[in-house]
C-alpha cells in the first residue's frame, strides 16, 4: 500500500500491512510512527511486559493472540541487584505490537502506569482492534512475513527495512563486562540479548556471574561454569560465539545453553540449524526428556531449531518437541555440556524444568571439588 493511504487516515486510525499484500485497519494506542518488522505470534495468556523486554523479540512485530491485552497494566521499573524487577531487559525490544482488545483501563495492585503509555515513552507503536485469531492462522499457514504498522499522524523514518540477514545479537548485548553477586563459583555468562531471569536464577546459587560481551573469546578466562544465553536473530549469523564455543569444548568446565544458546552450541558441535515456518512462542510447549520419557510444559521463543540429524560426535538429543518433533536440548554424552531450546527461568511461564538450574549447578560443584 502506497503513502496516500497514510494519508487518509484519521489521527487515532492505524494499519498493518504484511508483505503479502494484506491489509488490516485498526486503531492506534501506543507511538505513532511506521515501523516494519518480522509479524510473529505469542499464544501466551499473560506476561506482556516481560515478553515485550525480551530481548529475543528484537525487530520484530508481535502479535498477541491472546484477545484482552493491557488490563492489569504495566508494573514498577524498581531494580535488584542491578537488574529491573519486573523486565527481563533494560527497554522494550519489541519493533511494534497487534492486539485485538485492548484495556484501555488498567486495574492491578501493583501496576504504574497503562501499557500505552508505556509503550509510548519508549517510541513503540501498537495497533487494536485486529483478528489476531485470524492473522495467526495466516501466519501459520503461509509462515512468519515481514510487516509494517502505519500510524495515522505518524512520521514516515521506517520503511520496508525488515532485512532477514542480519543479524541484531550485537546490538543487544552488553558493551562491557559486568558482575553480579559476590559468590563462591564464577559464571561466565556470554550475553547473546540474555534475559534478566536467567541471571536472577544463577543469583540463588553460591556464585558471581560475569555477564560478557557476545563475541568475547572464553577460553582466555578462567571460570567455573558457562552460559550462552538467548537473543535475536539467525544462528548462523553468530559464528563468533561458534569459533569461541569450540575453543570452550576443550575444556572440561560445564557448559550449559539457553535457546539461541542451544542452537549455538549445536552448531560448534557441527551441526546444522533451520528456520521454523512459523517459530515456537508460547508458555505451553510440551516437550519431552530422551533421559526419563518425562513430559515437561515449558516456555519457549525461537524462530529457528538444530537438526538433530546432525549433530557432531559424542552428542545427542536431550529434549524433543512433542509437537513437531524438533530438537529442543542436546547434550554431550561424556562432557557436562548441555543446552535446552526452551526457558528453563520461564518468565513468564511454566516453571517445569527451573531444576535443569539445579542440574547445571551440580555439574559446577562438581568441577571445582
């Protein structure tokens, strides 16, 4: 649709298009601006202002099948231990935001502010008032697209800039190195766009957890377990964390992959990733553990996976979605490397597989006895 459609629109009127050529008119309830991104789906129930602060959201348009969005508002940005409580990052990460009723009064105990508001003091636009139900079957059918939000009176600085190549790890990693806690075991923890509850959880352990640069090399480091966080993008866009995650496999200090994370350290290992059609991002996804046949509900978001086919020796599929099947962890069969495509730290979400922490843990002490 050509800028003459912008035109027309009233002040609060706003439009998704997806590169296929539809069109849905909406209203606008958060910054007015035109943004284009990847459209993708969550099926979650709640936990917006977490799932928008997702760093693994990064460019990308979200869209909330969940119909009411907005009702309990937005809480507090108070920080603990560096990090702020209620987030999983610093800002929305978010490129914009389709739902399809929104709460224009918000009630909860501990809300601030209304998610409108928020997302316009962080230049975010929203559209309302669209069939996300239906969008999601679309998408599902004809898999994840490129999309854009026009907003009426909104300026004209985005365009069709979705480009599917690159990659936006850099730009939501840390730029230093940073430390957290003052405990026993040291955590070297590599920031792909990690999410704050990731290191809320290694924080209940005896450790000090050292958050470094995506493309820092580990291995001139002296530390007593590594993660990979989650983040943005293409895996095979990362090979500096591949290179260096090589370099780690040498050793025998544990290892232990969280979603980007996992695809990461299956690629180090010699194998190979692929784009899902339409992603995984929900808080209820089966899967089960190839160790005990166990069922577990995890929380997950990814738009790609590792072929399990082809994985390098000495490992095996550690978790397999009971959905579709893929690879959802692997691990070394004689290293004490392990990574999960879920969120095992599930915020928001189910809280199954938080003892694969425990697990990890274990394998530290263990190490350094």
């Amino acid at each position: 649709m050509k800028d003459t459609v912008k035109k027309n629109l009233h002040e609060n009127d706003a439009v998704l298009q997806l590169q296929n050529g539809i069109s849905l008119k909406g209203r606008s309830f958060g910054y007015k601006k035109r943004v284009s991104g990847e459209v993708v789906f969550n099926t979650a129930m709640t936990a917006y202002p977490e799932s928008l602060t997702d760093p693994s959201y990064t460019g990308q348009i979200l869209v909330a099948t969940y119909p009411l969005i907005g009702n309990y508002g937005i809480p507090p940005s108070g920080s603990v231990n560096g990090l702020k409580e209620n987030f999983e990052s610093d800002g929305i990460h978010i490129a914009g935001l389709v739902v399809t009723d929104y709460s224009w009064r918000y009630s909860h105990w501990n809300a601030r502010e209304s998610l409108g508001d928020w997302l316009k003091s962080h230049r975010v636009p929203a559209i309302c008032g669209i069939d996300t139900r239906e969008l999601t079957r679309i998408l599902r059918e004809e898999g994840c697209m490129p999309g854009r939000i026009i907003s009426g009176g909104g300026d004209s600085e985005e365009d069709w800039t979705f480009q599917p190549g690159q990659t936006p790890v850099s730009g939501v990693s840390t730029k230093e190195v940073k430390t957290y806690g003052s405990g026993k075991y040291r955590i070297l923890l590599v920031d792909c766009g990690v999410k704050f509850n990731i290191i809320r959880s290694l924080l209940r352990y005896d450790t000090t957890v050292v958050r470094v640069p995506w493309d820092y090399d580990c291995s001139r480091d002296d530390y007593d377990g590594l993660v990979i966080s989650n983040g943005p993008g293409d895996p095979g866009l990362c090979m500096p964390v591949v290179d260096n995650l090589k370099k780690s496999f040498l050793s025998d200090a544990p290892i232990f992959g969280i979603c980007l994370g996992s695809q990461l350290m299956g690629l180090a290992s010699g194998g190979r990733t692929y784009k899902l059609k339409y992603g995984h991002r929900s808080h209820n996804q089966p899967v089960i553990c190839s160790k005990d046949d166990r069922c577990y509900i995890t929380s997950q978001n990814h738009g790609y996976a590792l072929d399990s086919s082809s994985l390098g020796e000495g490992w095996e599929v550690y978790f397999s979605n009971l959905n579709d099947g893929s690879c959802e962890g692997i691990k070394h069969r004689e290293k004490p490397f392990f990574a999960t495509q879920f969120h095992p730290e599930a915020s928001g979400g189910p809280t199954d597989t938080a003892f694969l922490f425990d697990d990890f843990m274990n394998l530290v002490t263990r190490f350094r006895s």
